[in-house]
C-alpha cells in the first residue's frame, strides 16, 4: 500500500465514521467531519498532511502525492 492510498482511506474512514456516528450518536459528531474536510483542504494546498507523517513513519511506500 502507498502513502497516497493510505492517507485517502483513512481520511475516507474519517468521513464516512463520523457522519454515521452524528447521524446516529450525536450530532457534535460532524465536528470531526468537518476537521477531516478542512485538513485535506489544507493538504491540498500545502503538501502537508499529519496523517501521511504518521503512515511514512510506520512504513508506508512512498506515493506521488505526500513524498
């Protein structure tokens, strides 16, 4: 597994789990939906994503995107 296919199925699992978790727990939940949105966003821009950090150093083959 790549870096870049890491970080988007954890950033994916994020997503999907918290917006079940306020649809169906509580919804402060969407709280930490809308941090993943706002983190690749940020990613986006600037290369660079804590998440990747974290799967580089638990070694992940290096991908095109977080290098």
């Amino acid at each position: 597994m790549t870096l870049d296919t890491a970080v988007m199925r954890f950033a994916g699992t994020v997503v999907l789990g918290s917006a079940l978790a306020a649809h169906f727990i509580h919804p402060a939940w969407i709280y930490l939906t809308m941090f993943a949105g706002a983190n690749m966003i940020q990613a986006s821009f600037t290369g660079f994503c804590p998440a990747a950090m974290v799967f580089k150093a638990l070694g992940a083959r290096p991908g095109r995107t977080f290098e």
